[in-house]
C-alpha cells in the first residue's frame, strides 16, 4: 500500500528535483533509511536498496516504488555489509541496471542493549563491524561510481543538479558517552571520523560526506531496541527532549534531501543532529 507523503516528507520540496539521479543505499529496509530512499524517490530518483533479510528488502522496495509512478527500485537482499565483496557486487549490479550511483546512504547499523560486563570481545567486534566496517565497506564499493557521477556533475558553485554525495547514518551516543550502548558509541565514533575523512579526501573531486544523527525517532527499530533502557532507567533518558517530543522518520527524510539536494552543495564533513537537542540535555543521548 503506498505511503501518503505526509509520513515521509514535507511539501517545501520541489518535485522532479532528484530525476536522473540513483541512490545506492544499505539498511534501507529499515524503518528510517527507508524514509531517506522513499523521499527521494518521490522526488526523481531510482534506488537499490540493501538488505540482510531477502524477503523484507524485496518487499520493501516494490513497495518504495510506489512513491512515483515509474520508477525503478531494486531491492538486494541477503547481502552483508561486513563482506565487501557483497557490496561492490551489488554497487556493479546498481550501475549497470540503474545507470549509475550519485548518491549513497550508509545506514545499515546492529544494536542491542548491554552494560560492558555483559559484553563479550566478540559482541563487540560484531557491531564494529556492522556499524563501523560495513560503513567503509559501502564507501570503497560506492567511491567509483560516486566519482563518476561528480565528474558527471561538477559541485562548482553554478551547476543546479551535482552529484557525489554520501550520508552515513550516525547515533549521538558517543557524545557524551552512553549506558549499555559501549559498543556502538564506539562504532559510530569511528563512522563520524570515517565521514569527515572521506570530505577531505574527496571533496576536491567534488564529493560532499556527511553525517545524519538521528535522536528518538517514533516507530523505528532504534526506539523499540533502545525502550526497554528506558524502564530500566526510570523512563529519563527519552522525556528531555527540548521540544517535547520525538522526532518523525520524515525529518530524517528531510535533512537527506537536503544535503543531496543542491542547497547542501557547500555542506560538507558536517555532523546534521536532528533530535530536537536532545542529546544536549543532562541524562540525554
Ligand atoms: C550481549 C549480545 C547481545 C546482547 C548479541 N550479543 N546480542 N551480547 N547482549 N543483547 C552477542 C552474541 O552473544 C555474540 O557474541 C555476538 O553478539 C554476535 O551475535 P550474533 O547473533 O552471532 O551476530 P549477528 O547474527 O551478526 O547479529 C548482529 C546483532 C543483531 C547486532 C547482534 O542484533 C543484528 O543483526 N541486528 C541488526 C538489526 C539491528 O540491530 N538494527 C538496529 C538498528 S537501530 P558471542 O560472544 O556469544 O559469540 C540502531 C540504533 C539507533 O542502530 C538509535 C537511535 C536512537
């Protein structure tokens, strides 16, 4: 059933802006990437979503697909991101049946709830490579193709559609460190510093990369994982939000189209925090 709009983007966008443009993006059966793809999709784009599970990806793109008639999401399934092999395989497949990838999302993450006692080394290990290396590993099997596209589409200031852009999907734990969550405030320390890496380094090609740090985002994977923290601790952690209340995945949605868009060309090695400052509060993320 398709989506109405108003779930997963706001009207200030223009449509048509993304035609002619793909986005290659991992985890995107997930309930926040697939909101980024949904609305971009709507908005011009064709996808290749990435997934482990084949059932939930493949359904999970037939159903973006419906965000506008005629366009072409294909979903990828079974794959790993810890595997780089999977990824330049599917980045190759990507290309050659959507023509190219101008935009890539890494957002694929593992997560659970765990003090440090009850980590083992291998635990650990398990979501630095999900949420750490797989994050790489979606950059080394994108980076060509993203080249491509920004020689294609030259970031110089007076082109009005450029291309090269990546968004890694990033948490605030790490900011102020976090309970139970070692494990991934470590892994996406290492994502932030991947991402403001990889704008140094290829920003002279023309390539922006940037961070979206989503906070408490209602419905998504992350609250439920994240929930059961709470009525261990009382409930603090989610009621601090400033703006009194959690966010909605279509303001993720919004802060990727604007950094793939071209009011974002001159953003780039930026961290986008989009939690209503929650994680500036005492006891926040
Ligand atoms: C302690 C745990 C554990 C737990 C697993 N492990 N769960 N240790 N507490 N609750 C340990 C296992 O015992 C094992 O160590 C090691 O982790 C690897 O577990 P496997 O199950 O073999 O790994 P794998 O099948 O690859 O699963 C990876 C996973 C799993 C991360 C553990 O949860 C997963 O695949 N999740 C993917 C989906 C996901 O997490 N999405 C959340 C995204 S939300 P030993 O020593 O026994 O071998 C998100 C948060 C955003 O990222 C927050 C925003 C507010």
């Amino acid at each position: 059933m398709a989506i109405p709009r108003s779930e997963y983007l706001s009207e200030v966008w223009k449509d048509g802006i993304f035609s002619n443009k793909v986005v290659f993006c991992t985890g995107g059966a997930g309930s926040i990437c697939s909101a980024q793809v949904r609305a971009l999709v709507h908005l011009g784009a064709n996808a290749c979503i990435i997934g482990r599970n084949a059932e939930k990806t493949e359904s999970m793109a037939a159903n973006i697909a419906t965000a506008r008639a005629g366009s072409r999401v294909i979903g990828i399934g079974g794959l790993d991101v810890r595997k780089v092999e999977d990824l330049e395989e599917a980045a190759a497949r990507c290309a050659k049946e959507l023509g190219g990838i101008d935009f890539c999302i890494a957002g694929a993450a593992g997560n659970f709830l765990s003090p440090i006692s009850g980590l083992s080394s291998n635990a650990f290990r398990t979501v630095i490579e999900i949420d750490t290396i797989g994050s790489f590993n979606t950059l080394k099997a994108t980076l060509p193709y993203l080249i491509e596209s920004a020689k294609k589409n030259p970031n110089n200031g007076t082109n009005p559609s450029t291309g090269g852009r990546i968004i890694f999907v990033s948490a605030s734990f790490h900011f102020k460190g976090m309970a139970l969550q070692a494990h991934v405030s470590a892994a996406k320390a290492g994502v932030d510093a991947l991402s403001a890496t990889a704008a140094i380094e290829y920003g002279p090609r023309g390539i922006t990369s940037n961070i979206i740090t989503p906070g408490p985002i209602m419905g998504t994977e992350g609250m439920a994982r994240l929930g059961s923290r709470d009525a261990e601790q009382s409930g603090a952690a989610f009621k601090k939000v400033p703006l009194g209340r959690y966010g909605l995945v279509k303001e993720i949605a919004d802060g990727t189209v604007y950094l793939f868009s071209d009011a974002g060309n001159f953003v780039n090695g930026e961290v986008l925090v989009i939690d209503g400052a929650e994680w500036r509060t005492p006891g926040g993320m």
